[in-house]
C-alpha cells in the first residue's frame, strides 16, 4: 500500500500502515487522536449544560434566590439569656423536647409522650454507644 498521499491519521487510523510509522509520528497522531477526543467530550458537555439550562428555564424549575432581607432583619441583635441552660426546669426541658419530637416526626403532640429523659457525661456519644450496642447484639447472635 502506498503511504505517500495519505495523510498522517489516515496512517494512523490503518493498523497495517501504522507499523510504518517513526515514533515521532505515533507520538504526534496519538497527542491528535487525545485532544479531537478531550475536545469532542467538553463540546458534548457544554452543549448538554446548555440544554439543562434552557429546560430549567423554560419549565421554570431554575433555582430561585430568595428575596433580599431587609437590612435590619439581616443581623438580628443578640439575644440575653436570664438563666443559663442548666437551671431550666426538668418539666420545660421535657416539654420542649417531646414539642421538637412531634415537629420532626410530624405526629399529633397528643400521642407523644417522653418519659426520662438523661444527660449523658463523658467522651461517649448517643450515636457512639448505640454503634457499640449494635456491634455487641450481632456478636452475640
């Protein structure tokens, strides 16, 4: 096969020709085949987060930014606490509690009820101990 008139990709592209080639000119036709491949993927994904955007903006699903707040709305002034945490009373300390329990759970406040409610000391968390509760029931299962 005459390799004179072809050019270097088509050589290239041909894998009883490319055994032709110096390294020099696999070098070159591999960098040519690398940036035709980077530039056809960043084409590809420009062009589909063009087309995201234009859908997000015809179907009006775009992310909306909040209003501006009013200047004085944005630094609220501090607020001062009479007692500190600890001296609240255990009744309204177990109310508020069981309140941001129904909150969350969506559940009539009626239904909930909180009976103890203990603080926990030391380096272990809830979330820690109940970790290590679980590790322990499936070893002794």
């Amino acid at each position: 096969m005459d390799t004179s008139n072809m050019s270097l990709m088509e050589i290239f592209s041909n894998p009883d020709t490319m055994h032709s080639l110096t390294f020099g000119e696999k070098m070159l036709a591999s960098t040519i085949t690398m940036i035709m491949g980077l530039g056809i993927t960043f084409t590809v994904l420009i062009l589909i987060w063009i087309f995201i955007s234009i859908m997000g903006k015809v179907l009006g699903t775009a992310s909306k930014k909040p209003a501006a707040a009013p200047a004085a709305a944005a630094a609220p002034a501090p607020v001062e606490t009479k007692a500190p945490v600890e001296e609240a009373s255990d009744d309204s300390l177990v109310a508020v509690i069981a309140a941001a329990i129904a909150a969350y759970q969506g559940a009539n406040a009626n239904n909930l009820v909180v009976k103890k409610i203990t603080r926990l000391s030391g380096d272990n968390t809830p979330w820690g101990v109940s970790g290590l509760e679980d590790r322990l029931d499936t070893r002794r299962r």
